[in-house]
C-alpha cells in the first residue's frame, strides 16, 4: 500500500471515529435509551422533564445514585416506577428500617407507581399491583422487545383502519378520528383485535373545553394504553383531572390517619400517610411523570402542586433502586440481607483460631537444656589434639577462636576478631566482656601455659566471664 493510500485511511478512520463519537455524545445527551422513569432519560418513558421543572420551579433538586441509609434530614425522595421497568434493586430489610427513621424525623417519601417500594407492612401503607402478569412481562429486555412489537402493530393497524372508508370497516361518521384505533392484546402471541379506543368511548368535551383537547386527553397521542382519569379533591381539590397507566391500588391499615388527594374509579389514586414528623405520598401510577404524559395527563402540575404542598429540603429522585448509582459492596449487601449476625460470629471464631494458631494457652515451657560434652571427653579430645599437633600455641588458638564465637552470638555481634571484637563490646559499655576478650587473645598470644588443664581452665574462666557480663 503506497503512503498515500495510508494516509487516506488514517483520515477515513479518524473521520469515523469522530462521527461515532459524535453520535454517542448526542444520544448520551438526550438519554433515549435510559431506564424507563430515570431522571437521566429524555426519551417518552424517562422523567428528565420532571426533574428540569423541580429545578426550574426553584426546587433543590438532585439524582440520589445511593441507598437510602445515607439520605440527608430534612429530605424529599421521590421514587418513581411501574411496569415499564420494574425496579433493579430490591429494598433491603436495613434499608426499610433506615427509611422508617428518616420519615420519622421528618422525610417526605413520594412513591409513584414504584409497587416493589412498598409492598411491605413496615409503613402501614402499602401499593399493590392490578396486573402482575403485565408488569413481569414487561420487564427487562424481553419486555423492551415485547412493547416494541406491541406499538408496531399497533400503528399498522391503526394506519390500515384510517386508510379504510365508513362502508370498509373504518370509524363510522362523526365519530373521533381516532375512535376506531385497534386495541392490541396484551398477549405478544394474540392478534390484532378490532375494537375502539380507552374503553370503547371517549371523554366528551366540557362546554368550555376544546374537543381536540379532550380527545387528545384520552387517547393520550395514540398509545394502546388506556389512561384513568383521577378526580383531584383535599389538598389538590380544583386541579384538572390526571391520567394514569395501569394503576395499582393502595392498601391501608386500619387505624391509619391518611388523606386522600384523588380518587379514579372510586377508588384511592393520590394518598397522603402521615408518618411520626414526616409523611408518605401514594400515587397509584408514575405514567403521569414520564415525559410522554407530563403535558398530556397533566402531570405537571400535579408534580408542583407536590412538592410545594409536602417538600422538605432538597428534592431527591431514586436513582438508585432503578438500577443507576454503584452497586453495594459485599459486606453491605449481607448486612443488608440480615446476614450480620452470621458475619459477626464468623469473624470471632477466625479471631480465636488466629490466636490460637499464634499464641499457646497455658504457662510457658521452658526450652529443654542443651546437652554439653562431658567433662571427660572435652579433656580427653583436647589431649588427643595437643598430642597429635606439637603445637600447643595453635590448638589453644583453635579453642581461642572458638571462645571468640561465643562470646561474639551472645552479645550479637558480626566481628570476630578479638581486636574488633574488644572495640564494639567498649563501645557498647561492656567494659568486662571486653577486657576477657583482651585476656583471651594475650593468653592465645604468648601461649606460655604448657598444661592442658590450667589453659583450658583459664580459657573457661575468662568465656564465662565475657558472657554474664550485663546479661
């Protein structure tokens, strides 16, 4: 390949590279494909938009990306979920216990839709799945293939029925343009069932509503879901009505002061929960807070309507137990599990095997005295030695050095020379130890002793001496 040629594909590769790079920041920027009721989506099923009108309404508001044991006091959460993405973190028994006392001490906890949140009976409250089929099925990346097929035949057949005339099937005359939409089963395996839209009739306009509001309010921009249309009353009486996607229900105690803000189908849809100094808001559906339903389901001001009602410090979307945020180390997912009592009691057994294993129990042995040669075959093996070498001068150095190796491993000293022995032993202030190594090297020195006995006594003497001295 010529240098031109290679030059060419490198700026082709850069120019590439730079165009993949470019569309990954785009789609990073506009968060199309976030989780479903992520503050980080902008796409019909994320809540960016939610989080942008707190903020914009003059609101603290923040992303939470932890669990709930280190929430600020006073805080707001807002945890928001349905059947679109069902949430990727369970609430961990220590974190329900965690959440309890920030309610208590004065949290405002608003749970939208997000059922797997509160279906335990630590809050007296509790929200409840209408379709559990719907919702597992959804879940996922099965689920994400599912409603794509679902939306696609969907707007087959609605373009096939637009297409059709009055005597071909299509919508009869003056009904709504969209009355004769196709409703498509919620089965991936059943087909195409013709029928008419929302519950086979259509909100009809109020005399001072416009009628293609009031279409555009109920079939909610064409999707196959129906909504249902919450009447607000309490706190929130004079707001228009919102729109909900596959509601739950909510379950009470009884005893349990609550008050009901909305009502859809005579039954609870918006439930405020006092709780110790805090309290816990109930909407039956977060659908209201996605970006799809945000301006069409009049969720926008239900949502301000919230936080200046309930608001208490900064407001914090869960982010967390949708799935984003870092996952929970090892010891913090058994302590939360319920598994720090079987942690603990692990952790003092391998502290008694370790200081077993280190440490012995009991008094200390003394070590076993070292065997030393007797007296007479030290005498008996010197006397073979003076009288096979002629040279008592030599032998005595022998044993000489051998006492300068003593004396040296007890003071732990590396010198074996008797002259640097003698140095290091004053300087260490061992003025005795020192003064019989001199001894010991002028006695190996002049070697005037010709009796066995009296040298190798002296010699004894003089090791001994070097080594009880400052021991």
């Amino acid at each position: 390949m010529s240098a031109s040629a290679k030059a060419l594909v490198a700026v082709l590769t850069v120019l590439a590279l730079g165009a993949l790079l470019g569309m990954c920041g785009r789609v990073s920027d506009r968060g199309r494909f976030a989780l479903s009721y992520s503050t980080y989506g902008a796409g019909p099923e994320g809540t960016r938009a939610a989080f942008e009108l707190a903020r914009a309404e003059g609101f603290d508001v923040r992303r939470w990306n932890e669990d709930v044991a280190e929430l600020p006091s006073p805080a707001t959460l807002v945890a928001i979920g349905g059947c679109d993405h069902l949430q990727s973190r369970p609430l961990s028994r220590p974190e329900r216990e965690s959440l309890l006392r920030w309610i208590d001490a004065g949290g405002t906890w608003i749970v939208a839709g997000a059922t797997e949140l509160l279906d335990d009976a630590s809050f007296d409250v509790r929200l409840r799945v209408a379709d559990a089929t719907r919702c597992s099925e959804d879940d996922g990346l099965y689920g994400m293939i599912l409603r794509a097929d679902r939306h696609a035949r969907e707007h087959a057949a609605r373009d096939a029925s637009q297409d059709a005339g009055p005597g071909d099937g299509g919508p009869p005359e003056g009904a709504p343009p969209d009355a004769g939409v196709p409703v498509v089963s919620d089965d991936p395996d059943a087909g195409v069932e013709l029928g008419t839209a929302v519950g086979d009739q259509w909100d009809k306009p109020t005399p001072d509503e416009d009628p293609m509001a009031a279409l555009s309010r109920t079939l909610g921009g064409g999707d196959a879901v129906a909504r249902e249309w919450a009447t607000a009353e309490g706190a929130l009486a004079g707001m228009p009505s919102v729109g909900l996607r596959l509601p739950g229900f909510v379950e009470i105690d009884d005893g349990v002061p609550h008050e009901v803000l909305a009502r859809a189908a005579g039954k609870a849809a918006i439930v405020v929960v006092p709780h110790g100094q805090g309290r816990i808001v109930v909407i039956t559906s977060g659908s209201a807070f996605q970006n799809r339903d945000l301006v069409l389901a009049e969720g926008a001001p239900l949502f301000v309507r919230l936080l200046r009602l309930y608001a208490r410090g900064p407001v914090l979307f869960d982010e967390y137990h949708l799935g984003a945020g870092e996952a929970r180390s090892t010891m913090r997912y058994l302590f939360q599990r319920g598994a720090a009592p079987l942690v603990i009691h692990l952790l003092i057994i391998l502290a008694i095997v370790l200081v077993r294993s280190g440490r012995r129990f009991g008094a200390p042995r003394r070590d076993r005295p070292v065997e030393v040669v007797t007296t007479a075959s030290f005498v008996s093996a010197i006397g073979a030695l003076f009288a096979k070498v002629r040279d008592p001068r030599g032998s005595f150095r022998i044993l000489a050095r051998r006492a300068y190796a003593r004396i040296a491993d007890h003071h732990h000293v590396e010198e074996l020379d008797p002259a640097k022995l003698e140095e290091v032993l004053r300087a260490r202030k061992r003025e005795h130890a020192a003064d019989a190594v001199r001894d010991i090297a002028r006695l190996a020195q002049d070697g005037k002793s010709d009796s066995l006995a009296d040298a190798t006594r002296q010699l004894d003497a003089l090791t001994e001496r070097a080594m009880t001295d400052g021991a």
